[in-house]
C-alpha cells in the first residue's frame, strides 16, 4: 500500500504540471540573466535592448506552446475518462477505460472500471432473477386455470381468471425482455416502407376514431423489423388512450431530416413528472403507483419499447409537452 502512494506521489498529476511550469519559468530566468551579463559588454545598449525584447517574445511565445502542449498531454486521459462516463450514462457498461499511467487519472479509471462491473453484475443478476422467477411461475399459473376450469361460472370466477391473464401477460412481457437483452430473439431488420408500417397500425385499430394518423411521404424507409415495431407502437398507444380521456386524440407523424426519421406518437394525457422522466424505461415503472385496473399493466411496455428500437438501433425519446398537458415519444431513426 505504502509504495503504491509512494508511486502515486511521485507521478502526480499537480506534480508534473508544477514542474514543467517551474522548469519553463527557471530556463526563461537563466536566459534573461545570461543575456543581461552579454547586454552589459555590449557597445550598443539600444541595440541589445531590441535584441533582448524580440529574442523574450520569440522565447515565451515557444516556451508557451510547449508548455500547453505539455499540460493538454497530461490531462489527455480526461476525455477518455468523460467518454466513459457518458457510455456509462447510456446505459452501456461494457466499455473499459483504459490507462497504462499509474497517477490520479489511473487510480480513478480503475474505480470506474470497478464500479461498471459491479453494476453490470448486479443488473444482470437483478434480470437473471426476474427470467427465473417467470418461467417457474407459468406452472402454477397453467395447474390454477385448469382447476377454475371446473368451477361454475361466477363473478369470482371471472376476476380470478383476469387476474391470472395479467400475471401471463407480465410473464410474457418479462420473457420477451430477456430474449430481446441476451440476443436469443431472431430480429428480421430489414428496409420497411413506414407509410406501410403505419398502414398496419391503423388497421389494427380500425374503428377507433381517438387515433389520428397525418399522411406520410411513400418512400420514406427505416430499417427495422417491422412485428417488433408493431409491438412498440401498440404498447405506446395503447398508453397514451390509457392516460388521456375520450374524445381527446392520439396523434401520429412523421418528421423526415437529412440523417433522421423521427415518428412522433402524442396525446393530450396527465404526461410525466419531470422528475420521473428518466425512470420511465426501468421494469416495473408506473407513473400511477397505485397500479390500479383502470389503467392497467406493471410497467414493464416502455421497458419493452426500450429494448426492441436499442435491437433496431434507433432511439426512444419522451417528453412532456411544452405548450400544455400531454406527452410525446419519439422514434428516431437513421434516415
């Protein structure tokens, strides 16, 4: 331990930046004062005067590039570090920060590489947990729905077989969710006309007048396996008819950019407080922690929109409106 602080101490970071301060600082006073003892044998005074001034701008002007181009050397491993830590922000830790210097800069990479793998190992232990508990549930599930197959019909009944359908759909949200983060499911992304795409989910709501799709440009193609997609945008609006009320619309459209594709899904519902929105991918999220059957599910369709466009490469943004109550999600992809 002692010689690992003794090496740190050695390789400071405020160490070496004094010292190649206080070395750039002592050439430029031996200079001055070499060049005094000359100026002071010289005939000409003005002349040595000039020559004194030109050879000191020449002289700080050089010592300072060499000097910043000494520090930036130094702090190099900073942006290594912020462009670890912004992975890090993104969800992504499996990217290592690696340093061959043994200073601060190191120490501290260290702790992050530690820390990463620590979190990482917990998250998946924590959806490991989750898969497990799943599958050994679908038994007990299937053995009591056969038993209330026997039973005469009766309103106690009918609400033990919806409850025992919400705990297979969690069941099978949690599943897909696996599948989806170890690579198991087999995503067909290929190009997709989106105006197609949208086609599809108007026809899945056909008759549902609260859904409203703007008209959106034919060749626009987003690469994309288009049976998750559905799953995505049936999750999405299926929340927005949940949180906002009747006749109020959910809106639909498409801004096409050079490099994006953004499809904008919006309502006029109660939205998101701020301070939540950055748990609103997390399983089992809900903004009504009452989790009550009017609005339904266990918080696990954002996650499961979260994990499908991270399949497509493409981004899931949500926001709170700005000019009044409502949310929008936005799909971006590669234009």
């Amino acid at each position: 331990m002692n010689k690992t602080l003794h090496k740190l101490n050695r390789r400071s970071i405020l160490i070496r930046i004094f010292t190649v301060i206080v070395a750039f600082s002592l050439s430029l006073i031996l200079f001055i004062l070499a060049f005094w003892a000359i100026f002071l044998n010289q005939p000409n005074p003005v002349y040595a005067h000039i020559h004194l001034a030109i050879t000191l701008v020449i002289l700080v002007t050089v010592g300072s590039f060499v000097v910043s181009f000494l520090i930036r050397k130094i702090l190099k491993p900073l942006s290594i570090i912020r462009e670890g830590v912004e992975n890090a922000g993104k969800g992504d830790f499996n990217q290592k920060i690696t340093l061959k210097s043994q200073d601060e800069f190191g120490v501290l990479a260290d702790a992050y590489n530690k820390m990463t793998e620590d979190l990482k190992k917990m998250i998946q232990s924590r959806e490991q947990l989750l898969s497990d508990v799943s599958h050994e549930l679908r038994t007990p599930i299937t053995r009591a729905r056969l038993a209330l197959e026997m039973m005469q019909d009766s309103a106690y009944k009918e609400s033990i077989l919806g409850d025992l359908k919400e705990m297979e759909i969690m069941i099978t949200d949690i599943l897909e969710s696996e599948r989806l983060r170890n690579g198991s499911h087999a995503a067909l992304i290929k190009p997709e006309n989106l105006s197609e795409l949208l086609k599809k989910v108007v026809d899945y709501y056909k008759g549902n007048k609260r859904l409203v799709v703007f008209p959106v440009d034919s060749q626009i193609m987003i690469q994309a396996d288009s049976s998750l997609m559905m799953t995505v945008f049936r999750n999405i609006i299926d929340n927005s008819f949940k949180y906002s009320h009747e006749p109020d619309p959910v809106e639909v459209s498409v801004i096409r950019a050079d490099q994006y594709v953004t499809i904008k899904i919006e309502d006029n519902g109660i939205g998101v407080p701020e301070e939540k929105l950055s748990f609103i991918f997390e399983p089992f999220f809900r903004v009504d922690q009452s989790r009550s059957r009017a609005t339904g599910g266990y918080g696990l369709g954002l996650h499961l929109c979260k994990k499908i466009m991270d399949l497509n490469k493409a981004e899931i943004k949500v926001e709170n409106k700005k000019n009044g109550p409502g949310l929008i999600v936005q799909l971006i992809f590669p234009a």
